[in-house]
C-alpha cells in the first residue's frame, strides 16, 4: 500500500489549481441515468470515486467514453466523460461496488424513475457514524414507489411510474436530496421538496438536469419545485470548483504561512470557511483568477466552529480546520452536528503532538507551539487529509499510511504541494 512522506516546516508560496467537485461530479455521473441521449461532463476530477462510479454504471450497461489528453493540454485540467446510458441491461446495483462507495446508492431514483424497477444493495457501514437511508427510501415511497428490504437490497417498483409529491425532509440531506430531484424530474405532475439541502452540489446537479429539459426552480433554497416531464434529453456540462479542496488547501496555506492563488476558486461556495480562517489569522482575496490565501509572521489565532448544513460550516472541513487549531495562540472549541463518529482524527493527531480532549459533539483544542511528525493513519477522505495539513507544519517526518483514502477525493495531492515548496512524496508499496 502507499504511503505519503511529509517532511514539514516549508511555507507554501505558488498556484494551486482547483478541481472539479468530487460531490457535484458522482451525482452528476448518475444523473446520466435519466436519459437515453448521452450527457457529456466537463471538468470531471481524476479521482478513485470517479473510477469506481464508471464501473459501476457501466454495470448497469451505462457506456462512458473518457477523451484522452493530448500533447501540450494542461496537465492539471479535469477530464471529459461522454455518458451513454441508452441501453440499461441491469437494475440491480450489487453489495460488493456499493459499500464501497455510498454514493453508489443513488443509482436507485434515477433507476426507479425512468425503468420503474431497481434492486440496489444497502451501503453498509461507514467510518464517519451510521448514515441511515431511510430518507430517500420515504422521499421514493411519496412518489408512489413500492419498496421492500429483501436480503440486504432495497428493491423498489414504480410499475405505473412515479407521480408528482409533497416531500418534507425531516433534517437536511444532500443525498436525499439529489435522489427526490432525480426521481422528481421524470415523475409525473408537480413535486416539492421542502427542507431540501442548499449545497452547491445541489445547485450543480439541478442546473445540469435543467440543461436536460427538467423543470426545476428553487434549486440552492430550502423549498425546490420540480414539474415532471415525460423525458430527458442530451446536455453538456461542467462541474463546479471542489469547495471542499479549495478550503482544505485554505487552511493548509494558513497553517504553514505563505501566499498561495487557488486557480479556479470560487468563493461564494465556501464563505463561512474563508469567515473562519480570516478569524484564524490569514489574509483572503478573491481575483479574477481564484482565491489567493495568505499568513504572514503573526501567528495563528484561536476560532470556535459548529459544522452545519450549506451555508454552515462544512462538516467536510471540519478535520482539516482541527489541524489548524492544534497551532492556534490559545483554545478552540469544534463542534459537529452532522455526523456522530466523525472525531476520528482526533486521536491520529494527538500522535502529532496536538492536545485535544472530547466533550459528546464538540472536541476542545488546546493550541501547542510545535507539532512533530510521526506515522499516522486514518479511517476516511477528509480525516486523512487533516492528517497531511498538520504534517505539513509538523517538525520531521510524518508518515501518512492508508493513501487510498485521499486517493478518493484529493487529485494530484502531493504534485500540487510540492509545486509549491512542500516536502511531500508517495512512497509506492
Ligand atoms: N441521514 C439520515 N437518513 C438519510 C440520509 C441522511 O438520517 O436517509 C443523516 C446522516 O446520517 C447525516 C445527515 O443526515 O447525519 C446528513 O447526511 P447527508 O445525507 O447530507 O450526507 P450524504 O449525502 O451521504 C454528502 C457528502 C459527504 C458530506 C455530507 C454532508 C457526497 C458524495 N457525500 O453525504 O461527503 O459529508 O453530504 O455534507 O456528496 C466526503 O466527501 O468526504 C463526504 C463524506
């Protein structure tokens, strides 16, 4: 397996050119899945997720076409996936692809809608806390889909087809969400999801299905109509910026100190992140060219943060925001609202010299003058990333053991540091 070698202590100074968002690109993917004409996506990251989702919908007979790079491209542009989901030879979406990758789940409403069958393995267990799905399971019901749980599948029947519904989320769910707007699109008669998520990812997919011919107004508010049609068509389109790799190089850019332009940024996808570190110290512009992050001499200032659904503070930030913390002039306090488990770095950090105690939902963090490297490891994407942060500004060697993780979410990592001074390395075994 992989490792990454960090040797800390470098300031970061140079660009760093923003992907395409992992979470907008997989539902996206499955989007494709409503139509018979072939959508065509732009800006799609390079990632073990992306892979992972091709094979999957491949499975289902799903036909993606990739076009290779050429000579003089830029190496670090996404890539163009053609997406033909003419032919569906299979429903039925097996357990040993969707617990690998939860997102796989959502196959089910686009499934459900346009064939009005689909049989798709539950996930599973996950590393961040339990991750019901019981959401989108009764979002498919008030369309007026039949489910069963048969055996660990969910099998769903809509013989009829879906019809338009009231749908009111009981707590915030993209997931849910992007499955309610899918099945909606093809249902027939209007729906409206209320409570729905505001993610930017949301924004994305509604967008694209509109391309599609979907009718779909209120996308990016709590309230979203859908007026169903009949059928989808061919569309091209271009994922946004990854929110979520803009904030985590954010704050590794406030953690070592320098002057880093994140290429392609866009801030209005993660204001209350860029709040939090401009509170911490570091000095945020937006340019026409993306979001440039700096921090000088002065040291790194304590912040208390509670993650909370768009525009709150992203939970997929949250690890990475407690390795900053770990250096901060005095204590913080980080709470998590969304996901139960998700402290799992805590305890990979302490490895590093961070001084951190839990208290139920929230973790105190005790900032420490120096941090020092160490083998560490970690149980998912946005812990193990935290764990490369504090490496970078860690004294020596840290080890980071488990790549696969990162490979699921962070393209280019280690190129994309080192461009800009880090001392960081895959080590392949
Ligand atoms: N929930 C339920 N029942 C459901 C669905 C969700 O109780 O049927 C609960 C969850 O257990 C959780 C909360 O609702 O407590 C919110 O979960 P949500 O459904 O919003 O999460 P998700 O859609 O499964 C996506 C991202 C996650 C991100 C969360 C929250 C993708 C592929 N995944 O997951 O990203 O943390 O939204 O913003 O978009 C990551 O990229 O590392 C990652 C975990």
């Amino acid at each position: 397996m992989d490792k990454i070698r960090i040797v800390g202590g470098n300031e970061l100074k140079g660009t760093i050119p923003i992907s395409g968002a992992k979470n907008a690109a997989l539902p996206l993917m499955i989007a494709s899945l409503l139509t018979e004409e072939k959508l065509i996506l732009e800006n799609v990251p390079r990632l073990a997720d992306v892979a992972l989702l091709q094979r999957i919908l491949g499975n289902h007979g799903v036909d993606i076409t990739t076009n290779g790079k050429r000579n003089g491209d830029d190496p670090y542009a996404g890539q163009t996936l053609e997406i033909d989901a003419r032919v569906i030879v299979d429903t039925t979406a097996p357990y040993d692809l969707v617990s690998r990758m939860r997102a796989s789940f959502w196959v089910l409403g686009p499934l459900l809608a346009r064939i009005g069958v689909a049989k798709v393995s539950l996930p599973g267990g996950c590393a961040i806390g339990t991750r019901p799905v019981d959401f989108h399971l009764d979002a498919l019901r008030a369309l007026g889909a039949e489910i069963e749980i048969d055996a660990g599948y969910v099998v769903a029947k809509a013989p009829h087809g879906l019809k338009g519904a009231r749908i009111v989320f009981p707590k915030v769910s993209v997931g849910a969400t992007h499955t309610a707007l899918m099945a909606a699109t093809l249902a027939r008669g209007d729906s409206i999801i209320e409570n729905a998520a505001r993610e930017p990812e949301v924004v994305d997919l509604a967008d694209c299905l509109i391309k599609m011919g979907a009718r779909i107004s209120g996308a990016g508010s709590s309230t979203i109509h859908v007026e169903g049609v009949a059928r989808l068509k061919a569309a091209r389109h271009a994922v946004l910026p990854d929110r979520i790799e803009t904030g985590t190089y954010a704050m590794a850019t406030a953690m070592t100190g320098g002057d880093v332009m994140l290429a392609g940024a866009r801030p209005d996808l993660l204001e209350s992140a860029l709040d939090a570190l401009r509170q911490a110290g570091a000095e945020i512009d937006a340019t026409n060219e993306g979001i440039r992050v700096r921090r000088n001499g002065a040291g790194i200032l304590p912040v208390d943060v509670t993650t909370a659904p768009y525009p709150g503070f992203p939970t997929d930030l949250q690890a990475q925001f407690m390795a900053l913390m770990t250096k901060a002039k005095g204590n913080s306090r980080i709470t998590e609202t969304i996901f139960e488990n998700r402290f799992m770095h805590v305890q990979e950090l302490a490895r590093l010299g961070a001084r951190i105690h839990l208290e139920g939902d929230s973790a105190v963090v005790e900032g420490v003058e120096r941090l020092t490297g160490a083998p560490v490891m970690a149980t998912d994407l946005r812990a193990s990333v935290s764990l490369v942060i504090a490496g970078l500004a860690a004294e020596g060697e840290t080890m980071v053991q488990r790549v696969y993780h990162l490979d699921r979410g962070f393209e280019k990592l280690e190129e994309k540091l080192s461009r800009c001074g880090a001392q960081i390395e895959r080590i392949s075994g």
